[in-house]
C-alpha cells in the first residue's frame, strides 16, 4: 500500500511540474513594454530569410532590419502581434515562424516531450513498485532456505 501510494505521489508530482512549467511558458506579456521591446519580441518569432538559423530579432542582414521596421510600422498603426505575424506568413510562408504553430501536424513537436516525460516516470513508478519489497514477509520455503544457506556457512564444531 505504501508503494502504491508512494507511486502516486510521484506521479502527481511529475504531473504538477509539466502543468507549471506550460504555465510558467504561457504567462501573458507585460502591457507596458516599450516599442522597441515588441518589435524585438515579435522579430525573436520570425526567421531571417537570408540567415535562417537567426531570428529576425538578432539577424544584422539588411532584409532582417526592414523586417524589424515594417514590426514597428504596423505596431505604430495599431496591429496586434498575431496580425504582424499573420502579414509575414502570407508574405513569406509558414516557414518564416521559428516555431511551429500548434495545429494539425505540427502538434507533434510540442506532444512529444510532453508525452516522453509522462512515459518515462510512468514507467520508472512501474519499475520502483516491481522492486518494492512486499512487506518483510517470508515464505516457508524462503525461509528454509535461508536456515540451509546459513546452516553451509557454519563452521564444523
């Protein structure tokens, strides 16, 4: 019953770290950033088309810096962030997003560690409750064994 218990502890822990961690990721964003701070948050999203390993945010490319002013010229006329993103996706593709958007197939690179992580200490609790002992309880035949291997060890008198 203890392993048991002790298993399901475990568990929920694991499951109360995922679930904090997504929340930590997913808090919103603070009103009163200045402009230059937005433009760097949505340019960090974008990809440089000529660098493409570097976000926009930190490409020094000339197409990277008129990226960064067209953010600053949309956030000027009032676009959210989606639809500054929304406009380089028409542009450029999908591919122009360093991440994934989360729909569809591509939910999969988001899943998988998720799901991973979940697997792995299902199984470690899975492994640790097989390795339990059951109580200190002995059998008969275990503990005629253990008289016969202790009665070997003997030295004769």
């Amino acid at each position: 019953m203890i392993g048991r218990t002790r298993s399901f502890v475990v568990l929920a822990a694991a499951i109360a770290v995922v679930g904090l961690a997504a929340l930590f990721a997913s808090v919103g964003s603070n009103p009163t950033r200045t402009l230059d701070e937005r433009v760097h948050e949505i340019g960090a999203g974008l990809r440089c088309p000529v660098c493409l390993n570097l976000s926009v945010a930190d490409s020094p490319s000339k197409l990277a810096g008129e990226m960064r002013s067209e953010i600053e010229t949309q956030l000027r006329a009032g676009r959210s962030p989606d639809q500054i993103r929304a406009f380089f996706i028409d542009r450029y593709g999908e591919w122009i997003l360093l991440s994934p958007p989360r729909h569809g197939w591509n939910l999969l690179p988001w899943a998988v560690p998720i799901v991973g992580l979940l697997a792995g200490v299902t199984l470690w609790v899975v492994f640790v409750r097989r390795r339990a002992p059951t109580g200190g309880e002995v059998t008969e035949t275990e503990h005629r064994r253990i008289e016969h291997e202790l009665a070997d060890l003997e030295e004769p008198g």
